[in-house]
C-alpha cells in the first residue's frame, strides 16, 4: 500500500506536467482523447523509470525524502518478486513483522507524498504567476496576447 501510495503521487505530478506544458487543443472532446491516452502511458511506465524522471529535481528541493522512494521500491520488489520471505524482509534495518517498522514504511510513503505535493506546487509556479499576472492585465484592459 505504501509503495501504491507514493507511485500514484508520482503518476500525478508527472501527468499534471506533461498536461500543464504540453499545448491544449481547443475542443474539449480533443482534449480527452489526448489526455486520457496520457495518463494510460504514465500508468504503464515502470516505477524507476517514473521516479527517475522526478528524482534529480525533486531531490534538489527534497534532499532528505528523495531516498525514501527507492527503499519503500526495493521493499516491495523483494517481497513481491520473491526475493525475500514477508518474515526475512527489513526496511531500514527493522524486520516488517513489527508494528513500529510498518508504522515506519507509512509514515516515510506519507511523508514523501507530502513533499511530491510541494514539488508539483513548485512545479505549478510559473503557471500560478502567468495566470495571475494575465488576471491582472485583464483588469487594467491591457490583454495578455
């Protein structure tokens, strides 16, 4: 579930960036049909592919939460590519049988959603500033373009 939670965040902001930049067509039943076939193709991209893309920049404004990905990854494949027995398998040196390292994979799948969050704001910014200052162009009736 941890890993399932972070990858959708990841799946998210790639999907809402690639969506921001990439130009829009006009007819809205056109934008469907280009922006559901992108979120399929997201989907369907591995997980380190996916976060491989993110990571450079996510970690230069998240040092400390940019690992976390990868360990709660390598969790998962472990267990569920049969490298290692539910019992055998340890996430940051714990054994996942006990409550405190489950409670522990959570909290870091939590914690770097938070933080995928305000790298999609960051993200986001450019956007926020040209629509605000289109706003206010607006209003002094002088038009953006």
């Amino acid at each position: 579930m941890a890993h399932l939670l972070v990858e959708n965040r990841i799946n998210e902001v790639l999907y809402r960036w690639l969506k921001r930049d990439a130009p829009a067509p006009n007819d809205p039943e056109q934008a469907f049909k280009v922006t559901a076939p992108l979120w399929n193709s997201i989907v369907k991209i591995d997980f380190a592919k996916k976060y491989s893309l993110v990571e450079p920049l996510f970690a230069a404004h998240f040092p400390a939460e940019a690992s976390e990905p990868w360990r709660i990854n390598d969790l998962r494949n472990e267990i569920f590519h049969g490298r290692r027995a539910i019992q055998e398998a340890k996430f940051k040196g714990q054994p996942i049988s006990e409550e405190q390292t489950v409670e522990s994979i959570f909290l870091a799948a939590q914690f770097v959603s938070m933080q995928l969050d305000k790298f999609d704001e960051l993200v986001d910014l450019p956007h926020a500033h040209a629509e605000r200052w289109a706003k206010r162009l607006g209003e002094l009736g002088e038009p953006l373009l």
